[in-house]
C-alpha cells in the first residue's frame, strides 16, 4: 500500500529530526536526492539546460540549491527567483556556483516577464518547479503564472515535493498550476499526490528519503495495491461452511431494471459469498433463477445487505412494495449494508451499523443537496470529489465510496481516506457498478469493515475488469466473471 500524510504531519516529523540533526541537515539530504534525480533526466533526454521556478519558501530553497549543486557539475543553470525573497544561503550557493539568475517582482497583477526569465525557461530542458510546496495554499500566485506560462511544451518538468498551484492537501485542482512530468517527493507522498484533484498534475512519482519517521502518525489518505489483497482478503479455513463464510442478501432490480440484479448476485457468488438470498420483483427473480443457480430466493437471514442496483423506489409492479419493506427492514436493522443507485433513495440520516454507500457524481450531488437542503451540482462534487465524501460520511455515519476515475472511500468524522486509482477507462460502462456493489456485499458479509472492503473491492474490480480483456472493451458481466481467477491470482501471487 501507499500511505500519503498530511502537511501538518510531515511538518511535525521533521521538527522532530531536526532536532536530531545538524542545521541545514534535512534540506540538504532532500537537495541531494532531488539534483541526483535532475542530473538523470537531463542525461536520458541529452538536454543541456536546467531553470529553477524558485518561490519564496523552502521549496523554492531546494529548487535553488539543486541547480547550484548541478551547476558545479557543469550544467548550464539558471533561475527565476523573486527578487528579495529567496533563502540567503540558497542563493549564495547558487551565485558561488554560476547559476544565471533573472530576479522578478511578486506583482499581484499578471505582469509580463523579464527578458532574463523568458530566456532561461523558454530555452530550458529540464525546469525545477520550487515555486511552492507543502506550505502552499491552492492556487497558483499571480506572480507565478507568467513563469508557468512560458514553459516549453518540450521541457521536462520536476516538481520538487508537489506540483505548485495544486493544493497539499489534494481536495482541489488548479487547472492553471503546474503539470509536472515527474514528481520528487521527500519522504512520504502528501495526499495531492494520490487524490483526483491532484495526482494528474504529478506525474511519475519518485521518493527521496530524507530520513522521516512516521511511526503512528495517522495517515491521511491510503492506496492498496494488488501486494494487499492476500493479507485482506477473506479466505476460507478448513472449518470454515457456507454461513460462516457470509450470506450476502441482494435486494436489487425491478420490472424496469431486470439486468442489475443478475449482475449483482453474480458477482456476489463469484467473488465467494458462502450464500447469496436475492429479494426481487417476479421477472428479475426468474432472470436470475435461470442465470445464478447458485442463488437462494426471498428475504431470510444474512451477514451483510446490498439494497439498490436497478431499484425503483416508486415501482408500482407486483412484488416492488414487499421488496420496499425488505429494504427498510435492512436498513433498519444492525445488519452491515451496501446502499447503491436506487437504494441511495432509502436514506434518510445516520445509521449506526456499519454502512457503505455507493454513489457517482450525480448521486452524491443529489443526496447531499437532499440531506443538507443546500443545491449541491454534479460539478461541485466532481471538482472537490474527497470534501464531498466526506460531507456525505457525516451526515449518514456510513462510509462513501465516491465512484469515478478515481474512487474514493471516506468516513464519518474524517480519519484515513482511501483513494483507488485502478480502473481501465473501458470499466465505464452499464452494469459496472452492479456488479461492484455485489463484490462489496460480499466482502461485508465475510466481516470486513466498510471502508476498507470499500477500497479493496475498487480494487479488484479494477484488476477483473483488466483482465477480463486488457486494453479493450469490457461488458460488466465479463467483469463479474473475471473475479474467481483475478482473486486466485493475486492470492498466489501474495502466499
Ligand atoms: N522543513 C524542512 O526541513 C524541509 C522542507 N523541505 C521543503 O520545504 C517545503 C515546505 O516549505 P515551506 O514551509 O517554506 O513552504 P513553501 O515552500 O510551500 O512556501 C510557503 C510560502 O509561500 C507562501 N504561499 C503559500 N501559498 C501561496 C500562494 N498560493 N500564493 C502566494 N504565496 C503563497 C506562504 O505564505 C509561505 O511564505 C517542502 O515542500 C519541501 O520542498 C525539504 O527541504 C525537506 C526539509
């Protein structure tokens, strides 16, 4: 897995070591690894010239001590700085060293550059963004964006520690910050590198470590990767039965939505449900009678609940209120539950036993403007997707999981957010988030907690839908049935 801090975090770490270390020890160790990593950019792209974007804290310090230490190696180096501003012993270093410095003003108006600066980044080919790091608020500062502007499209960029303008704590994008090709962070990833808003801005990601130790600090955003899966998932022991395993009841599809339920109850059984109960309306009931022999029919006794694929909350056909009364039931209950799609209807406030809700965008838009009485746009959420997470946890106590590119798992009352990013573009597509709902219910039938079931099913959706045909179009289906043999591999893969 891959644990992001937040800025907070990091700055106590460090104030930590650094009362362990001589002065000026841990930028050094961080410029260290940041110049090696430029000199091998420069040399695999057999570029000549390098520029550091130098702001007026200490990540502007390193950019600047990176290209004085690159400059005594002969590079040819310069820097954009403002003017007054940057660290004294950084500059130093960077005049001793030959480094062509062009000074700017830190107008807040957009002003256009100095011949200087256009010079030495319109011909850089490799440019140090060390305009701001984790002490930076979202937002590129006026003074930058002219800098920004003027990198050519052919220039390699390294942000040092985060992409400037994108915010450290990764809630919101600046479209118009820096996009790096790479990223040197110090350390720990911050959570701008794993969450939507900001890990498109940063590229290939490389750690330096500078030596900090996290111990128990809590870790404000986590990723699993396919390493985790053996360790989380549940596997049956030799005693192990159907009912110990996990009886996921499915309460799914409608005279209108006939297809969710099958994807959903197949998905639960291929993902290793003991049992599956599917609670429907008559023709879903036989649709899945035919297609998911496996499946056991009408409400009874389960571990987990999955309420809502292709539900209609207003349904009129035969059989819609019994399955309405089922759901209710389940949700008033202290039976775990996966609330998705038409489910999301059902939810009024706080529930106290453990709860995951599933919705996209537009879902999590509407229920929120629904809880909050506050018009909440599809856009709103999509722009600031982990805020809106976790807004939703607390008006619901349950865990979110966001869906989209990225998907994002959060809880009530803040805490670690888990942000996946796993999915073939191609797992867009109809049906997908049946059959993910059916995967969650039964990992929470097998006992899991929500908010990591939450991030391990994105997951390995993720992996099935890749495998079930990689780098092409998936049906949802396919996906569901790419589970067995996606789960078995990475279980061998992790013994
Ligand atoms: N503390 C340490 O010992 C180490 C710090 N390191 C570097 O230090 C960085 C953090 O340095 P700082 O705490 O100085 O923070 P920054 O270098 O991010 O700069 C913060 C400064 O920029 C200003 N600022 C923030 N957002 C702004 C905005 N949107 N518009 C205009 N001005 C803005 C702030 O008022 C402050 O003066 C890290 O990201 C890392 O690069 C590394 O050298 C490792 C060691």
């Amino acid at each position: 897995m891959i644990e992001a801090y937040a800025p907070e975090t990091v700055y106590a770490a460090e104030r930590v070591l650094m009362e362990r270390l001589a002065e000026g020890e841990l930028m050094a160790r961080a410029v260290t690894g940041l110049a090696k990593v430029a000199a091998i950019r420069l040399a695999e792209r057999g570029g000549r010239r390098v520029v550091a974007l130098v702001g007026p804290g200490n990540n502007g310090a390193d950019a600047l001590y990176a290209v004085a230490h690159l400059a005594e190696d002969g590079i040819l180096c310069g820097a954009v700085l403002l003017d007054g501003k940057a660290h004294a012993g950084a500059l130093s270093a960077a005049e001793a060293a030959g480094v062509v410095l062009a000074r700017e003003v830190a107008s807040e108006v957009p002003a256009p550059l100095s011949d200087a600066a256009g010079g030495l980044i319109g011909e850089a080919d490799l440019v140090l963004d060390g305009i701001l790091g984790i002490g930076g608020r979202a937002g590129l500062p006026m003074w930058a964006r002219t800098w920004v502007a003027a990198i050519p499209e052919t220039a390699y960029v390294i942000a040092v520690d985060l992409p400037s303008g994108q915010d450290p704590q990764g809630e919101q994008g600046d479209p118009d910050g820096v996009f790096a090709d790479e990223t040197v962070i110090f350390s720990v990833p911050k959570p701008v590198h794993l969450l939507p808003a900001g890990e498109p801005a940063c590229g290939l990601l490389t750690v330096v470590d500078i030596g900090l130790d996290f111990g128990e600090e809590p870790v404000a955003v986590r990723r699993l990767d396919r390493q985790d899966v053996a360790a989380m998932w549940p596997v049956p022991e030799a005693t192990s039965d159907k009912y110990s395993r996990g009886v996921v009841g499915i309460i799914a599809g409608g005279e209108s939505y006939t297809g969710a339920a099958i994807l959903a109850v197949t998905a639960a059984v291929e993902a290793g449900a003991g049992m599956v109960r599917y609670v429907g309306t008559p023709t879903p009931q036989a649709l899945v009678r035919a297609a998911v022999p496996e499946a056991v029919h009408g409400p009874g006794h389960v571990q987990a609940w999955v309420i809502g694929p292709g539900l209609d909350s207003a349904a009129r056909h035969k059989g819609a209120a019994a399955q309405r009364d089922c759901a209710r039931e389940a949700l008033a209950s202290t039976v775990p539950v996966v609330i998705d799609a038409g489910g999301l209807d059902f939810v009024t406030g706080l529930r106290e036993a453990p709860t995951l809700l599933t919705p996209h965008a537009g879902e999590c838009a509407r229920l929120l403007s629904r809880l909050t009485g506050r018009e909440i746009s599809r856009r709103e959420v999509t722009d600031a997707p982990l805020r809106h997470a976790r807004d939703l946890a607390d008006h619901t106590g349950a865990f979110v999981l966001l869906k989209g590119s990225w998907t994002i798992v959060a809880g009530p009352g803040g805490g670690t957010a888990y942000s996946q990013n796993d999915a073939p573009p191609w797992l867009a597509t109809a049906g997908a988030g049946d059959v993910l709902a059916g995967l969650l219910g039964t990992l929470l039938a097998a006992g899991l907690h929500p908010g990591p079931a939450g991030a391990l099913g994105a997951l390995v959706h993720g992996l099935a839908a890749d495998r079930a045909n990689p780098g092409g179009p998936i049906r949802a289906l396919a996906i569901a049935r790419a589970l067995p043999a996606t789960i078995a591999g990475l279980l061998r893969e992790n013994c």
